[in-house]
C-alpha cells in the first residue's frame, strides 16, 4: 500500500470511491486488513462491544457487558473491568476462562464499592490492582482470593465520580501512575500516597483531559488527551516533546482518544473512542506522524481502551507499553 505525502495512501483514495466505499461499508474487515495489507494487527477491544478481534476484523471471541479496561493474561484468560449496570450497580473487575469446557466463566471477580471501577492491572505477583471512582477514589491491590491487600488514596476532584481518572498502572518501582482527568492532571503516587511527580495537560484546546499515561522505557510519558483531540508526550521534566493533533492528518481521525499503546517499533496505536472520520475507531501512527494501519468500521460503538496482541501473525512478546 502505498502512502502519499499529504498523509493519506492508496486505502483512503480507494474509500473515497463511492464504488469502494459502498464495498468497505459492507465489510469491516476489508477495512481492517485487506487493504491495509503492509499491517495486520489482531487485539483486544474494550468497550461496548467487548472482543477479540483477529487480523481479518473477525471477532473470535465476546463478553456479553461493556467493558472500560482490561487485558490478555499469560494463561489465556482475560481480566476486564466491566462497566456499572443493572447487574453490577458499581462495577467489577472479573477475569474470564477463554476457552476449554468452561469457557465464559468467571474465575476471579471483585464487585466495586463506590461509584465505579475504572481500571484494573494484573500484577507480577498475581494480585490485580483495581481503582474504585466515588467519593472516596482510591487505588487497590487485591490478592486472587479477593481479600484487600493495599490501599491507596488518589487525591483529586470528587463532585464528579465518573471524571476522577482513568488507565491507572503500577510502575516498576512500585508507584502508581494515575491520569486524573477534570484536574487536568498526570500524578505519580508511592503506595503511600505521596505524590512524587505532576505532570499537567495543555491549558489549551479546551477539555484536553489525560486519560490514558504510558510510562515509556525513556523515562517519557505519553499522555491521551480526550476531548483535546490530542496525544502528547513529556520528557522526565514534564516539558513537551510530541505532538499529534487532527492537523497532523488530511481529515479528523482523532475523535476523543482515549486508550493508546506504544508499540516495540515505536509506533503508537490510539483509540479513537467517539470515532473519527470515516469510521475509524482505532489508527497506528508513527513518530513521523504518517498512519501506518487503522481499524474502521461503518457501524457500532467506539473502543475505549486496546491490547494489540499480535502484528502480522507475530504475537507481541514484550510487556505491552499501555
């Protein structure tokens, strides 16, 4: 596939074909990876729509509730933080058995307390670090038979519950790494509760709230901007050193980005949760700034947060950097 120097390549030319449009329209998976043939990803996609979606744009396995976080473990299973509901008023994080006899049962689960769950982690140690959103927001690590083993409190706004953070990780010297989204801000935390460094968002464009923060083998951090439209990245310092907005590319792909995840090229996959032009819910984009691979579909509901699992039929085997 050949990529033009405005950004765009042969797929988006092809798609402004009303005749390949209406094909693509009619197929995701056309979109997802016929064309797009230089790279195929196959990943999980936590949203509305929970699955696992092979390099074709298939989806070979569903969790019938919506999920905001989650992951593939080493044993096949996966860990999801199911979004509150009728059925879980608070949320819940729960890993589900993937396959064999029992496939679709839940092995582990931890029912929230407050207002919501918004995030959750599998550890080294086999504990799951989860965070609870309510009145009292606080960081949680809990063993595999459920009982509390840490807490954390994360200090920020608590008048808006669903708006206190996001894709929280467990850093590998113990801290924790939390986008705290109406407080405009990307604070470190000991287990303690100290706050050993701030990193704060652009004042500007409006609603440039962090949602999701990668910690990068460079000591940088990357952060998703939401309603900004923007993916920045910070040195050790805090002072900016990336920038990619909508101006970047030849039409809006960026439409509140949400989950990300850097990949062991370099290259950076976004979720473009409220689904950017020509419905694309997810887009890889190199350092350069040049789109590489998206997903896009016609129809259904964005992606909320991702885990890219395999790159042309290679599973990824490094600790996935989201």
């Amino acid at each position: 596939m050949k990529h033009l120097a405005n950004g765009s390549d042969d797929a988006t030319m092809i798609t402004r074909c009303p005749f390949f449009a209406a094909l693509l329209a009619l197929s995701p998976a056309l979109s997802a990876g016929a064309l797009a043939d230089e790279i195929q990803h196959r990943f999980l996609a936590f949203g509305s729509s929970t699955r696992l979606v092979e390099a074709d744009g298939s989806a070979s396995w569903t969790f019938p509730e919506s999920s905001r976080d989650g992951q593939m473990l080493a044993s096949g299973n996966i860990l999801l933080v199911l979004s509150k509901s009728e059925k879980r008023p608070h949320g819940a994080v729960v890993e589900v058995q993937r396959s064999g006899s029992d496939a679709g049962k839940i092995v582990f689960e931890h029912v929230g307390t407050q207002s919501e769950v918004n995030t959750a982690q599998r550890l080294e140690n086999g504990n799951t670090m989860l965070v609870e959103a309510g009145e009292h927001p606080r960081i949680l690590e809990v063993d595999p038979k459920g009982a509390i083993v840490s807490e954390t409190a994360i200090r920020c706004q608590s008048d808006n519950h669903h708006m206190e953070s996001r894709m929280t990780r467990k850093l590998a010297n113990g801290n924790y790494l939390v986008p705290q989204l109406l407080d405009r801000v990307v604070r470190e935390y000991t287990p303690k509760g100290e706050v050993v460094r701030e990193v704060k968002t652009p004042d500007a464009p409006k609603d440039a709230w962090p949602f999701t923060a990668i910690s990068l083998p460079s000591g940088n951090l990357l952060i998703t901007c939401t309603h900004g439209n923007m993916v920045i990245e910070v040195d050790a310092a805090g002072t900016e050193v990336w920038r990619l907005t909508n101006a970047d590319f030849d039409r809006p792909l960026l439409n509140d980005p949400c989950g990300a995840q850097r990949l062991a090229n370099g290259n950076t996959v976004i979720c473009s949760y409220a689904i950017g032009d020509g419905g694309t819910k997810l887009l890889e984009v190199t350092r350069e700034k040049k789109v590489v691979w998206t997903f896009t579909e016609p129809t259904g509901s964005g992606i909320h947060e991702v885990q890219i699992l395999s790159t042309n039929g290679t599973p990824l085997t490094e600790k996935p950097l989201r």
